[in-house]
C-alpha cells in the first residue's frame, strides 16, 4: 500500500521499521533514497527533530486559509503577487457559492479595472487591451536558494499537500514522506520544518557537487507563514477620474514600460498620498480615490490599419540596425504629428480612446458623479492642448453623440446584424456574454478574439460596425435611409433637417500646414483651427474637462515654432478652466508658458512643494549659503566704506570760513573751547560707531537670515496658522510689532495675475531636483523628462488641486 501511494502522490511513513528482513525488502524504496538527503540537511537530523516533537505538542488540525494570487508577466519571467485582502475575499466568497451546474462568475477586483473569470482561473482587464492573466487559490508556498520570494503551487499540488499534512496532524505521525509522478518528493519533519527535493535531472546541469543537486526547496503552509507583501484594498468610491495621454514611442520610462504599467505606479503612489495626507478626511468618508485611466494611441498608429510601419521600413537603411528601429518608433512620432495625414489619426484616436473609457466606466460605476481631468505627457501634452483648444461649447458630442463612437443606436438587433452578414452561428457565443449592438460597437478585436470568434467573422463584424455606426458614415448613413430610420432622439428636433442632427465628421484636410504668423492669441474665438496648427478636423470630447496637467511638455516650444510670439492673456480653454505646466527643471524637452503670457515681467515658476512638507535639504543649504554670501558681503563692504569715509574726512573747523570782504564774529574764547569739544566728540561717536558696526555685524546677519527663510516659509505654507507663527516671530525678537503686521499684510496680498488660461492663477510649476540629480544635471537628463510617473511631488499636486475644489482640507503628516 506504501509503495502504490508513493506511485500515485500519497503518504509512506520514513520511520525505521524493528523488523531487520522489512529493512532489508525495502532498501531500495523511495525511502531509503530519501534518507541522504535527511542527513545531509542537518547531521543530527533526527535527534533534533525528535527532540522537537518531545518538546512541543502539535496544535489540533485547522484548515489553511487560502489567498488569491495573480501572474504577472511571461512565462519565462513571470511573477506571482497577491490580490488585496477584499478583492481575495471576494473571490473565495464566489469559488465557494459556484457550483458545477452554475455559469462563470465574474469577480470585479482592483478598483473594477480587471475582472476574474472565477472557475476559469483567468484575470481580464477591462479597460485596455491586455493578455488575460492566470489566477490561482494558493494555500501552499515554495522558496529555492535562487527565488527571491515564495512562490505559490499549483492548486492540485497544494491539495496533495494539505491531505498529508492533515494525516500527519491527526495522527500524529510526522517524517512523512510524499512522492509525485514526476520524480519530487515532499518530506513533511514537522509542523515547522517541511521540504521539497526535486528529482537530480531537474536540476541545474552546471552544479558540481552531491550537495548541490540535492539542495531542497523550503515549504511553508498559509500566506501568513511567508514575507509577502499584501496590498491595501482601494476605496470603492471614486471622487475624481483622470485619463492619462502619454508622448513618443511606446515605452514612457527608462525600464522601457508601457503606459498601463506607468499609470498603475502613478495610480499606487495617489493612494498611499491619499492614507497619509488625507487620513482624517478618509476615515470620516469624504475622501475615496481618484482614477487614473491610460490613453494608448501608439499602436494606433503604428498598426496595420495605417500600414505606416511597413513604409517606413521599405526605406530605413539596414546599418545601424537597433537606432533606427528606436528612431522610427520613437522620434518620428513627433514628425507623424506635423503630418496632416497621420495627425488627424492621432487626436481622433486619442478622442475616440478618451470618449471610449468615459462610457465605459460610466457603465461600470453608474453612481458617478464626479469632475474629469486630463494629463499629458511630453507629446500627448501637445496633442492634449490642440484638442482642448478646438472644443465647442455645446458641442453635439456632449449631448449623448460622442466623436469617433457610434452617431446613432441603430434600430436593428444583433440577430438581425449577423444573420445579413451570415454568422449567425455566433449568436450564442455573443448572447452568453450579453452582448447586445451598443456593446458590440465597444467590443475590439481581441475582445471577439477572446470569444473564440476566427479571424474573418471577426474582420466582418468590425467592417460592418465601422461601416453603419462610425461618425464619418453617418451622412451617408442618411441619404440612403429614410428618416424613419433615424434613431428618435436625433430625428426629436423640430424642423432641422436630418443632416443637420447628426454629428458627423468631414473626412481630413490634407491641404498645407497654414504657417501664418501672428503675435496675440491661440485658436480663432469662434471655436474654429487655431492658426499655425495643423489643418485638420478636430473631434470633440463628451465631457468638459476641469483640468489639464502637462508633464514635461513642449507646448510653449511648438506654439513658438508656430508663429505665436505671445499668448492673449484673456484666452482660456473653451470647456477646459485650469492648465498647470509642471516640469522637472532638468527635463530637455519641457518649457515654460507663463512667459509667453507676461513677457514683461521676469518671474519663477512656482516651486512645488515636497510631499513631506519642506524644501529638499540641499535646496535649503544653497539658498543658505547664498544669501550668507550675499550678506556677508554687503555688510562688509558697507562697513569698509563707512571706515574709509571716516579716515579720509576732513577735520571740522571750529570756526566757519570767512567769506571775503566778511567779518567774524565775535566770540568768547569760552565759546569756542566748546565748540571745539563738541566737534571732537561727533568724530569719536562716528569712529565708535564704526567698530560697533564691525564687531555687531554677524548678530545682524543671523538675525536678518533667520527673517529671511521665516519669512519664506510663511509665503509657501499660509494655511499652518499664519497669526499664531507671526506672533511667535515677535515674540523672538525677530520682527518688530510693525514688521510683523506688515509682513502679515504681505503674506495676505493676492496672486500676479497670469491671464485666464488657469483662471488668473500660476500655470509653471517646477519640482525639486534630488541631491544626486544636482551634481550632473546632463546625466539625468533623459531620466528627468520621465520621472513624472513615479513623482510623490507631482502627484500630490494633482490630488491637492482636484480636493481644493471639492473643499476637503489637506493635511500635512507629522515627520
């Protein structure tokens, strides 16, 4: 029974049988090739596992409380992390209710952006095109000498496992040994001490010796037995939604990521702002989360759809091979731009993405009622800026007709679509997801992919959705249909011609880029192409966004280039109110905009606080040292300059000169022995004063240093109790009573108005390098222009800038 269990994964007991014959029989099993590897783990093994046992008595048997994991990555790099505790929660709640006879259920989990398909084990994103992603109810965990982590068994393993080691709590009966199929072995020595010997072929074929092959793996039973880092479960409240536009190429930082990537670590740093500067407001339930959304248009543009790739390969020169590769998948995005063509197939993507994830997650979160933002990166900024420049206050895309989505909710059924193109054989498959025709016009192609749908029924859906509901088509859609055919809240408006009610776009301009310049302004104020910009025809937005961010942007650059030498200070964004430029000050590629508003005043851009509430350390030593510097040198030149005019005075008479032809007057000698006295006593006064000047100086310079950064402080941080810190300076002695009442007066005096373009308030907002960064701004250059995603800084200005409107305070932590 020992040796079929052993054959078939089961138990077989390691202990020493009394019966020499019985030892003798069974010196070949897997036992016995076990018994080295007890002894080599630990020369006195047994003796110390005994003593173990002795010691301690085991525990009763408790089932092991299991932990949803997902993979991440491919199959040779891939990684194992775990869901937060709610979302594990909730899958094991819906593994435990489905039954065999019950359809999937589908388990939302990190903030709704992936959903888990609970007996198919697979995770899907929702929002944007990802491969699915394998998911497991992991109990049993294994760590080798090369993992850095533990990592989890397969499911039918760790209940293999468990079986064993309930056997053994039962009875008892530790020194338990289980064999698998494939050669690996399971020795259960006690409660705290299990391994995993892996067969000699499965090992590295480099080892050199015995002891290597046989190193076993450590097994550890229950999540809470190993180091491993479970998240926070997200708020389910979202206050504020955000789309995320990013710039050339596909990769947006040095670990050549994707945009989904850099958002989730944007995402994750908003959230741990949001525990430590906004903790009060949370636990008290007026603050949830902001959502991040990424905006992808690259492989839009570089896909088969515009064949774009293809071309640009024909010519590209094979030398240098890998920089011209990253050359036209990076750089030529910024040419692609400045192409009519190939312009209006980016902001239309970027429209269409923008206004698609807007229905969606209206769909997903119907309780929604929050403001949208927008955030650009280097050139999704630029693209960000032209869009928002030709919005149309009451655009038709607002009131339920987005751009670049389907114009109309056409009166046929999905049966009906697929029996005219002749597949109702996939009627089924689309009516068990629920698919409906508003649905079907969302769906991709991998989307139908993901359905089990071959590659030409899925070609055919598509032509035929683009074709009957996109926005260019729906002129055409009119002329050949009656007006019944009309969906009746586009056929509602009283004596308008259809033509008229519906939204459509002209097909593009490929004319010229108009280069007219001009000095004031930056689009027309009837909504129309702004001057300079590339001629095309912009889509519309189906929401009035409340704020734009650019990071690291060329916007003031490209409108230069343009031919705007100034920006009207009256211009605003049509359905947009608030614009904030935040750079890096090493960032190569950013700009500055507030000097093309007040070009007559020299101001810097506003410095952003750090996130813990001061300036960077070697920041405040510059600053220090400079102004000691400057201090010290006024002061001692002052001082010189004093001594020198005393030195080199003339003395005071003690009479006057007499003028010619004049007389003196008659004085006493008395009088003039007081006048002479009274003389000497103004130039020693003077020459004393002079070295008390010398010797007081360092006194001045502290006090006057310490008004200096005091003051400074009050400017950046007003809100901290700005009377009480007045005070607290008079009463050091650092401020007069009439000093301190004007620098309150300071403190309270308003903003430099910069335009209307974020409504008379600052737009050009700097961060603080970091120590290492200052000692060779050219060597962090390229990682300046992409240190946005990972930035506590500028992340906690967005959060700052979308509460103040909602009238939750911030709250600085405590160090």
């Amino acid at each position: 029974m020992s040796s079929s269990q052993g054959d078939r994964g089961g138990l077989s007991q390691a202990a020493q049988n009394d019966n020499p014959n019985q030892t003798a029989a069974t010196s070949n099993t897997p036992e016995a090739q076990v018994s080295p590897v007890l002894d080599e783990v630990s020369p006195s093994s047994m003796s110390s596992f005994e003593m173990l046992d002795m010691e301690s008595v085991p525990p009763p048997y408790q089932e092991v409380q299991p932990h949803w994991f997902f993979c991440r990555g491919a199959d040779d790099s891939a990684s194992w992390h775990p869901f937060s505790r709610e979302d594990s929660d909730k899958l094991e709640h819906a593994c435990n209710t489905l039954k065999d006879n019950e359809e999937d259920l589908v388990v939302a989990v990190e903030g709704e952006r992936y959903d888990v398909r609970v007996r198919e084990r697979t995770r899907y994103a929702v929002y944007w095109d990802q491969a699915p992603t394998e998911v497991r109810r992991c109990t049993w965990f294994y760590k080798g000498d090369k993992d850095t982590r533990f990592l989890p068994y397969s499911e039918e393993f760790s209940k293999r496992l468990e079986e064993a080691y309930m056997i053994a709590v039962t009875l008892d009966e530790w020194k338990r040994k289980l064999d698998f199929p494939t050669g690996e072995t399971v020795i259960l020595h006690n409660p705290k001490l299990i391994m995993h010997y892996q067969p000699i072929g499965m090992q590295d074929e480099w080892v050199s010796s015995p002891s290597e092959q046989t190193r076993p793996r450590t097994v550890k039973r229950g999540v809470e037995n190993i180091f491993v880092e479970i998240p926070d479960g997200e708020p389910e409240k979202v206050d504020h939604l955000v789309f995320m536009v990013h710039g050339i190429g596909p990769a947006c930082d040095l670990r050549f990521r994707s945009i989904i990537q850099c958002v989730n670590d944007f995402r994750s740093v908003s959230l741990c702002l949001l525990a430590s500067h906004y903790k009060r407001s949370q636990q008290e339930g007026h603050v949830g989360r902001v959502e991040f959304l990424p905006v992808n248009w690259h492989s839009a543009l570089h896909g088969d759809a515009t064949g774009v790739d293809e071309d640009i390969q024909r010519i590209t020169l094979p030398s240098i091979s890998r920089l011209r590769h990253f050359t036209n998948d990076t750089l030529l995005d910024l040419f692609f731009y400045n192409s009519p063509t190939y312009c209006q197939t980016i902001v239309d993507t970027v429209a269409s993405e923008i206004n698609r994830l807007h229905a969606l997650f209206k769909q997903r979160h119907p309780e929604f009622d929050g403001a949208l933002s927008v955030v650009g990166h280097s050139l999704g900024s630029l693209i960000l800026f032209d869009l928002l420049t030709n919005q149309r206050i009451g655009s038709r895309a607002r009131e339920g007709v987005p751009s670049r989505e389907h114009c109309s909710v056409n009166s046929e059924t999905l049966e009906q679509t697929l029996t005219k193109l002749g597949l109702q054989q996939y009627l089924g498959t689309l009516q068990a997801e629920n698919v409906d025709m508003e649905s079907l016009a969302l769906c991709q192609d991998s989307d139908l992919r993901d359905l089990g749908i071959p590659l030409g029924p899925r070609k055919k859906i598509l032509h035929y959705i683009k074709k009957k509901w996109f926005p260019e088509d729906c002129k055409t859609a009119v002329g050949d249909q009656t007006l019944e055919s009309v969906p009746p809240f586009l056929a509602s408006g009283a004596g308008q011609p259809a033509q008229q009610l519906l939204f459509h776009r002209e097909p593009s301009i490929t004319s010229a880029v108009d280069y007219e310049y001009f000095d004031v302004g930056i689009g027309q104020s009837n909504g129309g192409i702004a001057k300079g910009q590339v001629s095309i025809e912009y889509p519309q937005l189906a929401f009035y966004p409340q704020t734009f961010f650019a990071f690291g942007s060329p916007i003031g650059m490209f409108l230069t280039v343009r031919g705007l030498k100034r920006i009207d200070p009256n211009y605003s964004f049509p359905t947009c109110k608030s614009f904030y430029n935040i750079y890096h000050p090493y960032d190569p590629v950013a700009y500055r905009i507030e000097p093309m508003i007040v070009s007559e005043v020299d101001l810097e851009p506003m410095l952003i606080p750090h996130h813990k509430g001061r300036k960077r350390m070697h920041l405040e030593l510059k600053d220090s040292l400079t102004r000691m510097s400057m201090d010290l040198k006024n002061n001692v030149l002052g001082s010189l300059r004093t001594a020198w005019q005393s030195f080199t005075r003339l003395p005071v008479a003690a009479l006057p000169p007499v003028e010619e032809g004049g007389t003196t007057n008659d004085t006493t000698p008395q009088e003039d022995q007081v006048s002479a006295d009274t003389a000497a006593a103004r130039r020693e006064d003077k020459f004393t004063d002079f070295w008390t000047k010398i010797l007081e100086w360092p006194k001045a310079l502290q006090k006057h240093y310490l008004k200096d950064n005091l003051a400074e402080f009050l400017k950046a941080f007003p809100d901290n109790s700005t009377t009480g810190q007045h005070y607290t300076l008079c009463k050091a002695g650092v401020y007069t009573e009439a000093e301190c009442s004007g620098l309150a007066e300071q403190t309270e005096q308003p903003e430099i108005e910069m335009g209307m373009l974020n409504g008379g308030r600052r737009i050009d907002y700097v961060l603080q390098e970091k120590p290492i960064e200052s000692f060779n701004e050219y060597l962090f250059a390229i990682q300046s222009h992409l240190c946005y995603w990972e930035s506590e800084d500028t992340a906690l200005l967005l959060l700052k800038e979308i509460y103040d409107k909602l009238g939750v305070a911030f709250e600085q932590p405590q160090q």
